[in-house]
C-alpha cells in the first residue's frame, strides 16, 4: 500500500571503503608473506560471508572467524584455523587484517601478547567507529561495512593480481600449528574419556560429535564455553550465539526460545551453567509452556569458577568464603516438574543415550549434568599464575 508497518525501518544502506585506501590494504595484503584475516560480529551482521569466503580463496590467507562471524568461513575449511591456538600463528603473521571485530576483553583488548607489536601491520575495517580501536597500532583504519568492503577488495585484487600468490610455505606453518592442536586435543579426549565422574572435555567433545552440522550452540556457562569452544566447527555465521561483551549468565535461556523460533526443526542447545540457571533459568518454564524444543545442558559443577580454580585464584583471607552452591542439586527433578524432558549425567557412558532422548522427545529439555569440578576450565587455567600475583600485590 506503499507504507511500512508501524515500527518496522528499511535496513541504511552500508557504507563503502575508501578507494585509496581499499587500494593500499588490497596491495598490503598481496604482497605479505604470512598474512592473516580475522572476521567478527560485523561480518554476521553485514552478511559478509560469501564475500569473506571468496576473498580469503582468492588471495590464500589463513582466516580465523571470531564470535558471531564464526562460520562465515567454515571451521573445517582448509584455510580456516580457530582461536584456541592462534597465538603463535599471529606471533608469525606480516600483515594482519581485521573486519568488523571490536577489541574488547574478549580480544584482549587488541593488545600482547594476543596481539603481536612485532614485525607485523594492521589494517581495521569496520562501520562501527568504536570498533576502529586505536589500542592496536594500525597502518590503515577502513570506515565501512564488511560487505561492501570485501566486494571492493576483491574487486581490485582481481585487477591487480597477474597471478595468485604463492603461500605454500606460510600455509605449511599454519597446517602444522592445526595439526599439533589438533592431535593434542584427541589424546587429551581420549585420556579423560572414560573418568568418573565425567570430565568436563568429554561432555562438550561428546556434544559436538553427537549434533547436528547445523545445529545452534549457546555459549552461556562461562566455565563450559572455555571447555567447549575449541571443540566446536561452526559451519556458517550466526551458529555460535553468545552474550556479546558486558554479558553475564543466564542469557542463553531466552536466546535458545529465540533461535528454536527462528530456525525451527533445527537443534538449539544452550550451554548452561548453575549460576546462571539461578539468574535465569526459571525462564525455562516459558519454553515448556509453549512447548519450545530447545535443549539446555546444563553445566552443573556446583559453584562460580569451579573448586579447583576458586582455591587456586582467590588470596588467603578470601579463600575460606563460600564461593559455592549447595552440591549437586537435582535440577533435573524440578523441571521434570513442569513438563520438560530431564535427564541426570554423572557418567560418561550415559551422556550420549541421554543426548538422544532430550532431542528425540519434541519436548524443551534439560540435561542436568554433573561434573569433576577438580578440573579447571582452560580460561581459568592460563589466568591462575596472574590473578595470584595480582592477589599477592606482586
């Protein structure tokens, strides 16, 4: 009728780079020897991915995808390579170029030695001027949208390019870096795989294998997100949903209604903890009143951090309080109360079959799973040393 519905705005249009400086950035990037790309939330929410994809193939660059863009490139993609052993790629990189992610305490700020000072020249691209963080010292900051952005990059290069760059010997570098994690992670997996209780990297290793290729994962639990994120392969943007920066916990139980809505017959599962069950997981009910399939595994270890990492952190006259939460609490039983499938894991070899059932029932589900919580989630673990000199006043 030539009107928009009340409340509902066209999309603005996406704002280019540049020309000289996408010339400069294009060029910075053919001629590096061990160049990096890194794509964030801004490539999800420009719908850069076809764009990411096309131009990582077309010049050879190792690409790692961060946050929301996780999958934009997918995980499995011979030049895609994950956060979790990315320091000593970076610490090697020429040129390292930056779309769209914002270099909060989640990025280390942009600083090192997550980000190297070295021997290496940034270029950042985002339309979100506070995403242009000036803590990382970079040669070409480019005001504009991923999507558009890439489309120009890819545009000069092919207009540049007489042939493609050889990479062989920095993809080589690369390939080994994900070789050597890789084969750490399997022999850590099968060396826990059988402990009881269950081990904490067997549950997540034990999800991811279980589910689907496109199903949805909440990171919400901030002790399961650091056991999990590694061992999961994002196969297109916007399958990892978390809280963004200033989130707490207990977001993903409102987040899985959400994408159980808008991808529907899809897996969601919401990786939860108990602390954030007390913040809010009650809201479970609503999924249950409406009849949402969503699953939440919950992380049940019974306290913030876990045991081990609270006696191992926290300073002397701090360490005798009670960080915890009462042992163990059958969470499984209250919700069963209110119509949801429940299952109880304690023990590896019931973790799968209860994976099959919560998804098979058609129910909202919740997987109460209890686990060692001697074992230190790997956030924690590298932060243990630093928090106990902090403490120390050294």
């Amino acid at each position: 009728r030539g009107y928009l519905p009340h409340g509902l705005c066209a999309a603005p249009s996406r704002p280019a780079g540049d020309p000289q400086m996408i010339e400069k950035a294009t060029r910075m990037l053919l001629e590096a020897k061990k160049p990096v790309i890194i794509g964030g939330d801004g490539i999800y929410w420009s719908d850069a991915s076809e764009e990411l994809r096309e131009f990582v193939e077309l010049l050879d660059i190792p690409v790692l995808t961060r946050r929301m863009g996780r999958g934009a490139v997918p995980e499995d993609h011979p030049l895609a390579f994950g956060a979790g052993f990315r320091r000593p790629i970076q610490m090697q990189a020429d040129v390292i170029a930056i779309f769209g992610l914002k270099m909060n305490m989640l990025e280390g700020f942009g600083m090192p030695p997550r980000f190297p000072v070295e021997n290496v020249r940034y270029i950042q691209v985002s339309e979100d001027p506070e995403e242009l963080t000036t803590r990382l010292s970079s040669e070409l900051s480019i005001f504009g949208s991923p999507k558009p952005v890439l489309r120009q990059m890819i545009d000069c290069a092919k207009d540049m390019m007489k042939s493609k760059p050889d990479r062989s010997e920095w993809l080589s570098i690369v390939n080994k870096v994900k070789e050597e994690d890789r084969a750490k992670g399997k022999a850590l997996i099968d060396e826990v795989r059988d402990n009881k209780p269950i081990n904490p990297h067997f549950v997540a290793a034990e999800l991811f294998d279980f589910l689907d290729k496109d199903a949805t994962v909440i990171l919400d639990s901030f002790c399961m997100a650091g056991f999990a994120t590694d061992k999961i392969k994002a196969s297109f943007a916007g399958q990892i949903l978390d809280g963004a920066t200033w989130s707490g916990v207990g977001h993903g139980v409102g987040i899985a209604m959400g994408a159980q809505l808008a991808r529907p017959g899809k897996q969601v599962v919401d990786l939860l903890g108990d602390g954030g069950m007390g913040i809010a997981g009650w809201d479970i009910e609503t999924a249950a009143r409406y009849n949402i399939p969503a699953c939440y595994l919950l992380f049940n270890n019974s306290s913030w951090m876990g045991d081990a990492a609270q006696k191992g952190i926290l300073p002397e006259d701090v360490k005798n309080c009670d960080w915890g939460i009462l042992p163990d609490i059958r969470y499984d039983k209250i919700f069963a109360e209110m119509g949801c499938h429940t299952e109880l894991v304690t023990e590896p070899q019931h973790l799968r079959p209860a994976l099959e059932r919560a998804f098979s029932s058609g129910k909202t589900s919740v997987i109460n799973v209890i686990p060692d919580n001697s074992v230190v989630a790997p956030q924690l673990a590298g932060r243990m040393e630093y928090y106990k000199k902090l403490f120390a006043g050294e």
